[in-house]
C-alpha cells in the first residue's frame, strides 16, 4: 500500500435533510484504506442515510465526499465501480435463485455468461450457498440471504466493502458466521465500512468506531478508546423478575447513580472505587431483600460509553424494527 | 496487499459503462430477470388475465342479455372493449409491479452499480410489457375460444397490432411512473380501483356511450380508453363510432395520446428514478 493512495472515505460535512428532519448533520468521515470503521448509532441515528449517500444512492445536501479518490456527486459512475454496498434489506431479486441473483449481478459487473458462471460457482463454494444455489431467495432464511447478499457483494473484489446492518434480525449463529466472513474480508485486506447498532459487533470488528446519534458525531476512536472516554468499572445488579427490577431501581437509586437496561433487567451503577463500590451496592441489595440473580463488577462497555456521551441507553429507540423511525426506506425517498 | 491488484473491474475500462452495447445488454439482462419471474408470481399476471376473463364472463353471460346494441351481436361488441380494458388494467399491472420493485433492496444494489440508471427502468419497462403482451394473447385467445369472430383485412391487422403494441408501450411507461410515484403497492391498488377502474368502463367498453348520463359521456368522450376501444372495434368488427373528433377518428386519437403519455410519463419517470442520486 503506497502512501500516495487517497483514503477509502474522506467525507467532510455531509448533511441530509428529509423536510424538517435532519437526518445526517455535517458529519465528517475519514476510512484509511485496509481499515474497517464502523458507524455506531442507535436507530434513526443517520448510519443508513450517510452509507447511501457514500453510496451515490442519496445526493447529500451539503459537504462532500470522495471514495478512494472519485467525488460521489461529479464522479458517481467511477465510485460505484469502487464499491459494493450490501444494504439493509437483502439487496437481492427475491424471485430468482441464489445461483441466478449471483449470475444476474456478474454479468451486469461486465462478465460474459461462461466468467460470470464460474465466479458465481466459487462465491457458492467460498459462501457455503452451495446446497441451496438452486432455491428462490424468497424461501432462503435470514442467515442464508445474508450470506449470499455478501457473496454478491463480492463479485469483483471491491476496494470498498459497505455493509449497512449485516447482523440486524439475524439469529445469533448466523450472526456469528457473518462476523467469521467479515473477518476473513478484512485479514484478505479489504477495506470495510461498517454500521450496526450493537455496540459489541462494532467491538468485535472495528479498527475505528464513529459514534452517531441524530445525524451528529458524538465520539470517535478506537473501542479501547472509547471505553476509555467513560473511564471506570460498573457495577450490574440484574433482578431476578420483572417486578424486582422496578424494586432495585428505586431501592438503588437513593444512593446511587443508575440506569437501567430493561430488556436485560440489569441496573447499573457506575463504580469508580471498584470493589468497594461493589460491597456497597452489595450491602444495599442485602438490605432490601429484593431477589437478584446476579451482582458483578465489569470493565465499561460501548453500551456505557454511549449513555455517558449521550444521557441515554444506546438502545432506547432500537424496538421499532430496523432504522424505522427516521431512516426513510428506499420506496419513501422514490416518492419525496 | 492492494486491493486495487485483485480488482478485475478495472479491466473492463471507463469508457464501457456508458456505450450503447452495454446499455443494450444490461436492459435484456434485466429484462431477463424481470420475465424469470412471472412463472414464479404467477399472480402477477391476474390483472392482466383472469381479471379480463371473469368480465368476459360476466357480461358475456349474466349482463349481455338486457345489453342490446344495434347492428352488432353482443360478443362482437364485448371483445374489443374487453381488450381495451385488460390493455387499461395493463397500467394497474406495471405500477404493482414496479412499485413492489422499488421497496426491494435489490433497486438499490442495481443503482449502487456501474450501469446505466436508464437500462435498469428499461429493463423493468421491458419486462411489464412482455407481461402485458402474454395477457393480451391469452385474452384474445379465451375470446376466439368463446366464438368471438373479427373481420380483419390484413392491412387492419397491421393497423391494429401495430397500435395495440403502441399502447401496450404507453400504458406500461405510465404504469412504471405511476408505481414510482406511489408510496407502496397498496397505494397503486387504490389508484387503479378509483381512476383506471371507472376510467375502462366509461369507454364504450360494455355498452355504447351514446346512451349514458351526460357527465359519464363527456368524460367517455375525451376518455384515452374510449379512442382505444373504438380503434380495435373499428378495426377488428367494421364499426363507426361517433360523439366527438376522438372517436370519430380513434386511432389516430389513439397513438395521438399514446405520443402525449410517452413524452409525459418517460421524462419524469427517469427524472423520479434518478432523483434521490447524486448525477
């Protein structure tokens, strides 16, 4: 890699307006290449509208933004042949097969019909589609049309991978397979951009993490640098039932600084004396007789980091299904 | 490791994406994708087919009989308007469709690629009217079936097949820019149950349009439909129909309004596609 090469992403106060709302808000970006930076927000946040207008897909209304070079608004065509945009609803043709969609897309990437079959064969086998080449994506699982979604994204080898939410709606094992294949992209050196809305996926793959919320940048950096920002231990008291959780909250918040995961039924406390800040929530729960399942002391999580930034749990908006509120689909902006 | 070394899109040169045998060909590819589908949604076919079929049914044999139009059997009368309507609900048939296309993600890996915007509409006009076109032969063929008998010269048939792929051209263009506008394939339901529903029966399509109410003949006479069904009546049975300039001469009224809705509908249906995007 010579250092002449020009960024992957050098994007530099992008903003989006829908109407009124602002989805994306002069929101600067910077992916070397080899890299893999991931857009971290919660729902709503802006990661979708910002890939697609990297994407040639949105027309940002202003800043700019060059992939690999080539400008998205004077040089589109020469940015689409740099990247491969994996977006959040599987971007293939429900209707045809696995093998046809991968066919499909070969060719219209320039290949003739014998080249374009053997790619499809090898993404086939690289993806493990192969037993299931010849069903209709529409009877596929979430997992499988996920797998296939990238092995379509793979047909030429791009210089820039975008992946919107490849986890969303997944099961945890398919989950687990997609993350072994991102892995395996980014140790073959593609260059990665990556959105999710958890906070352990842009953990588990990052180099860099840009944390958005409402259209802004909230915080940037490497996860250890992130975690960092919040800077100290917690304590979790998970309730054993529902019903105790509102108990612990108000039992503990007389003396302490909370917050509450509710899906997870955890109160946090934060606990910069460590385990002597332990003995105390200890003690306090002791006290009130209220049954826990577990008490334990952890290292900060991007979870923490983002409720530190922002004053609120990463996943308060994440219960309307994927990006619902604001977001727009692609049918909704066709019809603005 | 250089990702720009494992690239083979660079092979393939700038100057590719942008000629005219590409364009070509990504349009019969996706052409091709488009038509894979119908044995695969065959319901995608019902406007076109079964809907035409049960009104052939219907007035052919539960309302044809209080029908009475002078110097014309019944049946001769109803086909012509039949094919005029499936060629309307054609329009319904394309915005489903293409509305549909547009909420999958597949559009927008399509877009986010280096081919032509223009071939991936094409592509999908292409494949609205070859559906289009398998609808039309059915029908024309459950009506020979039925002992509809047309008198057509050859010079007629050239006439007649000639406007009919004209209008099927016209109608899918407006189907595709109708299915862009609307927000969901629902939505296009509605659009075609309260404009092209009525819009097909105030066309002279069952019964004449001399004998209906004053307003629904005004709007039966400057009616798009109108000139259609009297074109293949005129064309297909030797009829002459009257009521104003359009149907006193419906096909030329006819490709007349077919040219109005093509340089209407294409430009803002590419605009519409094209208008989120960046260039």
């Amino acid at each position: 890699m010579t250092n002449s090469e020009p960024p992957a992403i050098e994007a530099l106060g992008l903003t989006k307006r829908f109407g009124d709302f602002v989805a994306v808000q002069s929101l600067d970006l910077l992916v070397q290449t080899g890299t893999v930076v991931s857009l971290l927000g919660p729902n709503g946040a802006g990661k979708t509208t910002m890939v697609r207008m990297l994407a040639t897909l949105l027309r940002p209304d202003a800043g700019q933004a060059r992939i690999a070079g080539h400008d998205v608004i004077s040089e589109p065509d020469r940015v689409r042949r740099v990247i491969s945009l994996t977006g959040q609803f599987a971007a293939l043709d429900k209707n045809l097969t696995a093998a046809e969609n991968l066919h499909l897309m070969a060719r219209l990437r320039g290949h003739g019909r014998t080249g374009a079959r053997t790619i499809a064969v090898a993404l086939m086998e690289r993806f493990d589609i192969e037993a299931i080449s010849d069903r209709l994506v529409k009877n596929l699982s979430g997992g499988e049309r996920r797998r296939v979604d990238l092995a379509a994204s793979l047909i030429d080898m791009p210089q820039l991978l975008v992946l919107d939410e490849p986890t969303t709606g997944l099961d945890p094992r398919s989950r687990q397979v997609v993350w072994s294949t991102v892995r395996d992209l980014v140790a073959e050196g593609v260059t990665l951009l990556l959105t999710t809305q958890y906070l352990d996926e842009a953990d588990a793959l990052a180099d860099r993490v840009v944390l958005i919320d409402h259209g802004r940048e909230i915080a940037a950096g490497t996860p250890a640098q992130l975690k960092a920002q919040v800077g100290e231990q917690r304590v979790d008291a998970v309730a054993a039932d529902g019903a105790e959780l509102e108990r612990l909250e108000q039992a503990l918040s007389v003396n302490f600084a909370t917050s509450v995961a509710r899906d997870q039924r955890t109160v946090s406390i934060p606990a910069p004396d460590e385990v002597a800040d332990l003995a105390r929530v200890a003690q306090a729960i002791r006290e009130s007789g209220i049954a826990v399942d577990e008490v334990a002391l952890r290292r900060p999580t991007l979870d923490d980091a983002f409720l530190a930034l922002t004053g609120r749990p990463a996943n308060a908006e994440a219960d309307g299904g994927p990006d619902a509120e604001h977001d727009p689909t692609p049918m909704q902006e066709v019809a603005r | 490791m250089n990702a720009t070394t494992i690239s083979p899109a660079h092979a393939l040169g700038d100057g590719r994406a942008r000629s005219a045998g590409r364009y070509v060909s990504d349009t019969l590819l996706l052409t091709g994708r488009s038509l894979r589908s119908i044995p695969r949604v065959p319901e995608r076919l019902l406007d076109v087919t079964i809907q035409p079929i049960v009104f052939i049914l219907l007035f052919l044999y539960v309302f044809g009989s209080a029908i009475h139009v002078t110097g014309i059997s019944y049946k001769d009368y109803l086909f012509p308007g039949i094919i005029g309507q499936s060629l309307a609900f054609g329009i319904i048939g394309a915005g489903v469709a293409t509305s549909n296309d547009m909420t999958e993600g597949v559009i927008d890996r399509f877009r986010s690629m280096p081919i032509s915007r223009l071939s991936i509409i094409s592509g999908q006009v292409m494949g609205q009217f070859c559906e289009a076109l398998l609808g039309m032969v059915i029908v024309v063929g459950f009506g020979l079936a039925l002992g509809w008998s047309p008198h057509l010269t050859i010079a007629h048939g050239f006439e007649l097949a000639g406007l009919m792929i004209l209008g099927m051209f016209a109608f899918t263009w407006l189907g595709v820019l109708f299915g862009m506008l609307v927000r969901s394939p629902d939505a296009m339901q509605g659009v075609g149950f309260i404009v092209i529903f009525p819009l097909s029966f105030m066309a002279g399509t069952f019964v004449p349009i001399s004998g209906m109410d004053a307003v629904p003949r005004a709007i039966a006479q400057w009616d798009p439909i109108s000139a259609l069904v009297a074109s293949v009546r005129g064309l297909t049975q030797g009829t002459h129909s009257t009521g104003s300039w359009q149907l006193e001469h419906p096909q030329v009224a006819m490709a007349l309004w077919c040219l109005v809705i093509l340089a209407v509908a294409v430009p803002i249906a590419l605009r519409r596609f094209n208008r989120t995007l960046a260039a």
